[in-house]
C-alpha cells in the first residue's frame, strides 16, 4: 500500500506535466508570435 501512495512519485509526475503544459504554452506564444522565436533563437 505504501508505495501506491508514495508521494515522492506523484510530485515527479505532477512536475512533469506541468513542464509539458509549460512548453505547450511556449510553443503556442512563439506560434502566435514568430518573432519572438527569432529573438530566442529558436
């Protein structure tokens, strides 16, 4: 049951896919904005 609950493991995969929602963010700014790209030198 312990490891089920571990929350060591639930915390890497939250941060995970915050990071995923995070670079779709970005990647949707610099599509909405290509100069930005250019500027991040993409």
């Amino acid at each position: 049951m312990q490891e089920q609950t571990d929350p060591q493991t639930e915390s890497e995969e939250t941060d995970s896919q915050q990071q995923q929602a995070d670079m779709q963010r970005l990647v949707k700014e610099i599509e909405a904005h290509p100069e930005i790209g250019r500027l991040m030198q993409i």
